[in-house]
C-alpha cells in the first residue's frame, strides 16, 4: 500500500472515532475543520437538520497569508461569523487532524473570538 493512502486512511479512521463521539445540535454545532496542504476549511454544522450554518476558507479569508498566519484570520472570522448568527458555543470537530499547528491556532483564535468550544 501507498504510505500516503495509508496516512490517508488512518486520518479517516481517527475522524470516524471522533465523530463517533461528537455531535452538533442547533444550540451547540459542529464546528468541522478540514487540513490540505494549501487550505484549512472550516464549517459549522448542525447534524440533527443535516445543514451546514456557517463556512468559511483561507482561500477566501486569507488568500495571501502564511499557512499559521491564515488559520487564526479564519479562526477570527468564524467567530465573527458565530456571533452574527447568536451561536455562543459548539463542538470542535478536528476532522482526525493531530491538535497542533494549525489546528489549534485556528481552535485558539475562535476562543479568543469569545466562542467557547
């Protein structure tokens, strides 16, 4: 097997356990991250309705910023975002993705938005 494929797979079977275990409802979403080389990606979801309440990119956020600088714009922006809408908390949903790096830079900087996850 391909090592990429495998890391590819173990990452899917990290974030089938997580979400095993973590769930979003209209008062308290989902907030799901999702890690490429490039991009982080981030969205809230409500998985009762099966909708999607708020998504956001570095693409589209910080087009130009470097990769960490670019996590906590977005991490800043879905709170903006999260306050907008009256949405005080939710669940982080790492997406099998290790807590560190970007991942939390962008968990830190929605927190220090005021969200609490």
């Amino acid at each position: 097997m391909n090592k990429s494929i495998a890391k590819q797979q173990s990452r899917i079977a990290r974030h089938n356990r997580i979400r095993a275990r973590v769930s979003g409802t209209a008062m308290r979403p989902r907030l799901a991250v999702y890690k490429s080389n490039r991009y982080l990606q981030a969205q809230l979801v409500d998985d009762e309705a099966r909708k999607t309440l708020i998504g956001a990119s570095t693409k589209d956020v910080a087009a130009k910023m470097k990769k960490m600088e670019g996590a906590k714009a977005l991490g800043i922006e879905i709170a903006k975002r999260m306050k907008a809408a009256n949405i005080e908390s939710a669940v982080f949903d790492r997406g099998g993705f290790r807590y560190a790096g970007r991942i939390e830079t962008f968990a830190n900087a929605v927190r220090e938005g005021g969200i609490t996850l």
